[in-house]
C-alpha cells in the first residue's frame, strides 16, 4: 500500500522551512528503504495564483511568503552521510491546470529585450495534452512531459534555497528526472533530509523566462539506499546514464557534468579515463536544462548499449 505524505497547507508555508533544504528543520516523516510512497506537492508559486489571480497580484495583496517550496524534509531510515539516496519516481498525477509567468528581473533574456513587463498565463492539462493560447489567438496543443523541477537533500552544513541548484541537488530543472528514472543523491545528512517540489508539466530546454507550466502535483517515488559515494546528481534510465551539474560560468556547469560522466564511465563501466573522454566527444549528448537559476544546470549523457 502506498503511504501518503501530504504537502502542509498553503498558509502555513514558510520561506525558512520549505523554501530551503537545510539540516535545520524537523522532518515530517520518517520512510524505510522500499516503500512506495506518495508526496503531495504546491507549484513554484506556493499555491497562490490561479485562472483568477496572477503572480503579481498575488505579490501585491502580499500573499508571495514561500516560492519554490518543497514538501520536506523526509527522512530516509538507514542512509549516512557518504551513502548515494537513489530515489525512483515511479508518477506523477497531473492537476488540471498550470502557470507560467514573466517575472520582472528574472528570466534568461533579461535586459536583453529590457526590463520584462510582468505577466501570468494558465495553460490547461487534460488527458496527457496541454492547451497553450497564443496572444494573437492561436490555440496550440502538446504533449505534457511531467518532470520534478526541484528535488534534492539536505547540504552538509547550510541552509540552501530551493531556488539554487548544487551538489545536493535542489533546483536543477532537469527534464530527465521524470517517471520510469531514477536520480542519485549524494547523502551528506543522517537520513538524507529529502525534499521534493517544483514539478512541471512541461518545460523547454533552458526554461529561458524563468517558469515551465508550474504545477501542483501527487509524485510517487521509492527510496534506496547505496553505500557508494558520488559528488554530483546521477540520472539513470532505461537506456541511458546522465550526470547533472550546476555552476556558473555555464560552460563550467558543461564542464563539471562531462568529468563527473566520464568518472561513472570508469568507476562503474571499467573504461580508462582518458579513453572515456574521447569517445564522449564522439557519441555524448547534452543539453542545457536551465540558464535561470543562481547556478546554471548541464546533463550530459551516453547510451548504456555504448558503454
């Protein structure tokens, strides 16, 4: 049977407890490796826009207490710092409505094409599909591809905000972690102190003005605890190994995902080092999963039947 653990209530978010993963605050469960379990979770905004109220409303009538909140901390029974949480998302049970926004200082193009006016769009989900219309009255729709925008564990000596992405994991927006993969984690906290938010529905490379279709979600995932060490974010799939790194400049956040790449090639797949450097220059795949963020994200990745 699968246990549920529920998101708190939309008031009773705040910016210290679900806006950062930290080693500070008292977990709200307790899970034991193998247990299915079900985490409910608020959109990027923290619940507080809608088909009726836009995110600058909602700043105005002073509601923006917790953005990017994730339901958390989550204690993973028998995981110690040095230990890999492996965590397999399993699904995710899409709303039937979710926002994007421009938000005024944020967004890769800012300055670029001047200050951003701000402004919120609903899209609509149903059946698989997400409807998008067009300022010029174009309704176009596409496939969602529901993925975890922010998940991550507790940083072994600070409070970090959910907005920023790192070694811990946290904000890295990455399309790859989705239902039927699973993400490693680097455990620097007794328990790991785990947390997930920030789910979408949908989102393009670079999620270049600063949102996806934001969404509120049900995530169903179960926990594994490896006694491995990994420095950086792991993604495994049917097919193929991922490694997830953030930095700025974005060409270091290229660069410490392709070393940490060629590290798995030759801990896990028995290649020499600089064998493995040279075939990722012929067969690798990357892509910029965020440029938005205070640390930009990079996936590389290879296809297991290469390895």
């Amino acid at each position: 049977m699968t246990r549920v653990i529920e998101r708190k209530p939309c008031e009773e978010l705040t910016a210290t407890g679900n806006s950062t993963l930290n080693p500070f605050t008292e977990p709200v469960a307790y899970v034991n490796p193998g247990e299915e379990i079900k985490i409910t979770t608020w959109d990027a905004y923290g619940g507080i826009i809608g088909p009726d109220r836009t995110f600058q409303q909602a700043i105005e009538q002073g509601l923006a207490g917790a953005l990017n909140p994730v339901t958390g901390p989550i204690y993973i029974e028998g995981s110690e710092p040095g230990d890999t949480l492996a965590v397999k998302i399993i699904d995710i049970d899409l709303p039937a409505w979710g926002g994007s926004s421009i938000i005024p200082g944020f967004g890769a193009l800012e300055g670029w094409l001047n200050q951003m006016e701000p402004r919120t769009k609903i899209s609509y989900i149903k059946d698989g599909k997400i409807t998008y219309k067009t300022d010029h009255g174009k309704v176009i729709e596409f496939d969602a591809d529901p993925f975890i925008g922010t998940i991550g564990v507790s940083p072994a000596y600070e409070a970090i905000q959910t907005l920023a992405p790192g070694p811990h994991g946290g904000n890295m927006d990455c399309p790859d972690i989705r239902p039927g993969n699973t993400i490693y984690l680097p455990v620097s906290q007794k328990g790991a102190l785990f947390g997930l938010g920030d789910v979408h529905a949908v989102q393009g490379d670079g999620e270049i003005c600063g949102t996806a279709v934001e969404i509120s979600a049900a995530v169903t995932v179960e926990f594994k605890v490896i006694n491995k060490t990994i420095a950086w974010p792991r993604v495994e799939s049917e097919d193929m190994i991922m490694t997830v790194c953030s930095a700025r400049p974005l060409e270091d956040a290229a660069r410490l995902a392709y070393r940490e790449l060629i590290n798995w090639m030759v801990s896990d797949y028995g290649w020499d080092r600089d064998d493995a450097y040279m075939f990722l220059s012929l067969a690798m795949k990357s892509r910029i999963a965020q440029i938005v963020d205070p640390l930009y994200t990079v996936v590389a990745k290879i296809p297991k039947k290469l390895l």
